[in-house]
C-alpha cells in the first residue's frame, strides 16, 4: 500500500556533570603520542550573561583551553567523549551526538525511504531527551512575549508570530491555555507532556526565541532529516534496531497498542542507545527538512538537508500509530500550518 493509503489516523547547571577521570583518559587517540583530557570550553555561549558551561573531550594537540573566561585559543577539533546529558535554564535535557558516517533508509520500507544511502553527519550536536514539553513551551513563549518579541501575539484561539499560527489554543487537545493577563499556562498539570498543536513555524519560534533568550545566534534549532534518523538509531552507539531503542516496540514506544489512544509524559518507556526517549511513539515530531519522496535518490552525503517543497516532515510515530509508522526510518509530513495532537517537536543544540 503506498503512503497516502497508509495515512496516519489524526482525529484521535550551569550544568551538574559528574565526571569519572579514568586513567587511561576519556577516548582512545589511535595514537600514542596524542592524549585526550576533560576540558570545559564556554566558547559560543560567552556572549550571554550566564555561561552555559559543557564538557568537552579535547585532543592534546589541539587545544588551548580556558576554565571560565573565554580567553585563549579556541580548539579547531572538538570531539564528544562525554555520556552525560546538558541542562539549560528551562530545564531542557539534552544528550551528546558524535559525528559519524551511517546508513539512512530502508530496502524493504515504502519508497520514500528507498533507497539505502550513506550519509555523513559531520559535526557533532546535541539532541533533546525528550520532545519538548508544555511547560517549556509556556516558558519560553512567555519569556518572548515579556520582553516584547515583535510580531508576537497571543489570545484565546491562537499564538500567532509574524502572521503565522504557532499554536491552536482553539482546539480542546491542545493542554496550553491563554490567560488573561496575555500569557500561557499549562492546562490539567499536563507540564511534563509533549506540547501537541503546534505548528513547523511553532517548532522553529521556538527555538529561535530560545537562541534569544539565552544571547545566542543559531544554538538551539531543529534537527535535520538526517540527524532525527541518526539520533533515532541511537549514532555512533547504534545495535541496528527497528525501532528507537529496541526490536520490541512496547519497550520503547508509546503506540495504538498500548497508549489506551492519548499521549504520555516524557521520559516513560526505555531510552535508545544515546539516552533519548520517545522518538519512536508518542507524538510525531517536526523536523527542519521540506518533503521530497525522491530526495533520498539525489540528496548530498554529507549533512543533506532538503530545503525544496510545500510540505515539511514529521519523524517517529505517535500514540495513534501501528508499529509499522514508528520505525526509525518512517517519513511523513504535513504543510507547515498544520497542527494535530499526534505532532510535538524535538530540538537540537549545535556546538
């Protein structure tokens, strides 16, 4: 059956970083003669008032590393040993990605996941645990209205910016509510549920208002096409699974077979390789890449990002979902003003 026969059903801290200094150092050089030590780097941060500060694994022959104050040489190599997550000011969890080569697609899925190709994810990034939350999203959409983002509008039916939705606060899915005092609030403690009703150009407002909120330019972001499915099969730590995290789809995923037909909080069912949770099952998830069911045939092998199109995609199945749509290599997608309550989001932090 192809795609559109198979359509989803869419009615229904500063960082705390314990670090184990082992002897034998944080990564192998392949190299005697190069060693490898923690380092703290605040560079790309240092342009806001509170450094958010990360761990970083720096090779000795590319450093001068500063603890606290910028200053020095920034490393041209930086490279993630670390397995510890990052927290930033909303309470947003985030694990490290290390940069490597993989095998995106599938030879038996539908064929907008054909075919097969290698692609090259070049720089390491961080990902989020977990979808983002109603809360975070109150908080961060809050923040931006507060300090008088422009083009920001918020009421009963919609938050709205530069003329487009970003969310449907019309629809009794949607747990985000407008107060009176023009601000959200989160709807019947749903704060640790995926924010669902949101629009791509919700996703990214997001975002970009969180780069401005912490003084930072192209931080925060969604991730590519290609980093979802990279992330999802769990990067350099991948053991090849159907699903994000496992073979057994029920030890990973929120799904038709067992959401009891609504969506979750965060963090429940078990993580993948890397430490994320959820992204199979639970809701869809936005991601930066426009839909093209050919793009896989003529897309670069590194970093391939599709910017042509009407249509964006959507990652990981939902609660509504058979199995079959929560694969890691599963693709759908919808125009950017659309918004269901099967669809949150994921964003991404570069370095």
């Amino acid at each position: 059956m192809n795609k559109s026969g198979k359509r989803v059903i869419m009615k229904k801290s500063l960082i705390f970083i314990f670090l184990i200094f082992i002897a034998s150092g944080c990564g192998s050089s392949g190299s005697s003669s190069v060693t490898y030590s923690w380092q703290i780097n605040t560079w790309g941060d240092c342009t806001s008032g509170t450094q958010n500060r990360t761990v970083y694994c720096i090779s000795s022959e590319r450093k001068t590393v500063e603890d606290s104050n910028c200053s020095g040489t920034k490393p041209t190599t930086i490279q993630i040993c670390s397995t510890s997550e990052i927290i930033n000011d909303v309470g947003m969890k985030f694990v490290p990605v290390k940069r490597d080569s993989f095998q995106m697609g599938s030879s038996s899925g539908e064929d907008d996941e054909k075919p097969v190709h290698t692609v090259n994810i070049t720089n390491d990034f961080y990902v989020g645990r977990y979808e983002v939350t109603n809360s975070q999203v109150v908080a961060v959409y809050n923040w931006a209205k507060t300090n008088s983002v422009s083009g920001l509008t918020f009421s009963v039916a919609s938050v709205s910016y530069n003329g487009n939705q970003l969310l449907n606060l019309s629809n009794s899915s949607c747990q985000i509510a407008y107060d009176n005092d023009n601000s959200l609030s989160v709807k019947d403690s749903k704060d640790n549920y995926p924010c669902v009703m949101i629009t791509w150009y919700g996703a990214k407002a997001f975002a970009d208002f969180l780069n401005q909120k912490e003084g930072v330019t192209d931080k925060y972001r969604l991730l590519t096409e290609a980093e979802w499915e990279y992330a999802a099969r769990g990067g350099t730590k991948s053991n090849g699974y159907t699903y994000s995290g496992s073979n057994a789809i029920g030890d990973v995923a929120w799904y038709f077979s067992n959401s009891s037909n609504v969506t979750h909080t965060v963090e429940t069912k078990s993580p993948n390789e890397l430490g994320t949770y959820n992204m199979s099952g639970n809701v869809f998830e936005w991601v930066q890449d426009r839909y093209d069911s050919s793009f896989y045939s003529k897309s670069s092998a590194d970093n391939p990002i599709n910017t042509s199109g009407s249509s964006y995609v959507w990652r990981g199945g939902a609660w509504v979902s058979q199995a079959e749509n929560c694969r890691v290599t599963y693709r759908y997608y919808e125009i950017p003003t659309y918004s269901a309550d099967v669809l949150g989001f994921r964003i991404a932090k570069s370095l």
